[in-house]
C-alpha cells in the first residue's frame, strides 16, 4: 500500500516558544510532536515556522500507509497549543517525488538513492493553488502534465547555481475537494507544491526567469484566485516559506 503525506497547519499561540527551553508550554509541544514517532505506520516528520508569519507552523508527517490510523489524530492534540479563535487545517497528499523526512534512511546500493527531499533544504516553499472541479478529464490530464513540465522548467532548464535543491507535488486528496466562490460549480480540488530552496531570495530570484514564465504560465490559466476558506484558515491557496526541523 503507498504511503501519504499530512500536512497540519496551525496557529501557534504567540506565548508558546518551543525554540525557548525554559518555556515549559514550549517544551510539552515538543513532546507532542515525538510522540506521533509510536504510531504504526510513521515513517518521517518535521516541523517550522512560517517566515511569513511566525506563529504559523506546519507539522509535516509521513505515513507508511495511504490512511493512516493513529489515535488520536495529531490534529486533535494540538488544542491546548493554539491561538483562540485561529482555525486548523489538515489535508493528505501522495507526492511525487515522495518526502524522505528522516535523516537516517538508507537505500540499498543496488537501488537509485532517494530523491532529495525538500525538508532537509535551508527554506521549503509551501503553495496548495487550488482549480475548479469542472475541468474535463483532458483539461485536467493538461493540468498535471503542465505542473510537470513546470518542475522540469525548473530543475533541469535554470542554471545549476539557480535551481531548487527538490521539488515534490502531489493532488490533495483528503478533502478531496472544498468550497471555492471562484468555482462555476462552487468546488475546487487542490494540489500541493513543495519546493525546496537555499533561501527566499534564491526563490524570488528565480522568478523572473524565462524558465519560471514558461512553466508558470499554463498553471495560472486554470488556477483560481483565492482560497475560498474560512477567515484565518491556512494551507489552503496560500504560499508559506518554512525552515523545518526534523522531529
């Protein structure tokens, strides 16, 4: 069975500091975070601060299994840590490449070696660009075989010194789809985007590339604008840059 990606998005109430040892809060959410190490079926995860806004943090973890069953769901735990009022949001994607969020994998020698994973890169790009559920299947065959043809722009036609150190995506596939005002239909299906790069300005810097505009520019002609979510939501429809650290 193929395994999945979560992503956890959540604001991180201001007075909980992890990166401090003397903050006691801080220290408990730490430990939260290695406790989803027992789980059957965990494989990897890491965690960040948004450089956008740092109180918002991604908790990445990578499952062995496409549903994976812990108990509670992390997600769940994470109430006493966050901003009042400030929704989570949660969503599973299969990517490709996949993650390799744990630094002690090995690959036998007879075997190609993993793809590098954009976690161990200095800053990853995370975007979620969400499109309207009434493609029709030849309009959304083009849509993925854009979004390749976008990471290729990328990772084999930028000078070496420019490229990203990976690059992943996958479709969201739980939730499936959601509520999007930009939608004919009202729904959208979402895909997941993760870059990784040696620092922001090495992204924005590359943004201006006639590789980055060729490959950009079918994608945005059937991306929504917008995210269409809740007031204070994440992950869905915006782009955050996070510094993760391996748990």
């Amino acid at each position: 069975m193929s395994g999945i990606t979560e992503f956890i998005y959540f604001h991180l109430n201001p007075a909980i500091k992890p990166e401090d040892p003397t903050n006691e809060a801080g220290a408990s959410l730490l430990e939260l975070f290695q406790t989803i190490k027992h789980e059957s079926g965990y494989k990897g995860s890491a965690w960040g601060r948004s450089i956008e806004d740092e109180n918002v943090v991604v908790w990445v973890i990578d499952w062995k299994d496409a549903h994976p069953t812990p108990t509670p769901p992390p997600s769940t735990s994470l109430t006493p840590y966050l901003t009042p009022n400030k929704p989570l949001t949660t969503f599973f994607a299969t990517l490709s490449p996949p993650l390799n969020l744990s630094s002690t994998s090995t690959t036998p020698s007879s075997k190609p070696p993993i793809p590098p994973s954009p976690i161990t890169s200095p800053l990853t790009e995370l975007f979620t660009p969400f499109f309207p559920t009434t493609l029709t299947p030849d309009e959304t065959s083009s849509l993925h075989n854009s979004l390749i043809s976008f990471r290729n722009e990328l990772m084999h036609n930028l000078p070496e010194e420019q490229r990203p150190g990976s690059f992943s995506m996958g479709q969201v596939e739980r939730p499936g789809t959601r509520t999007h005002g930009g939608s004919l239909s009202g729904e959208a299906f979402g895909m997941v985007v993760v870059v990784g790069w040696e620092s922001l300005e090495a992204h924005l810097g590359v943004k201006g590339t006639e590789a980055f505009g060729r490959g950009i520019q079918p994608i945005r002609g059937w991306m929504l604008k917008g995210d269409g979510s809740r007031e204070g939501e994440e992950g869905f429809g915006v782009m955050r840059h996070i510094a993760f650290r391996e748990i």
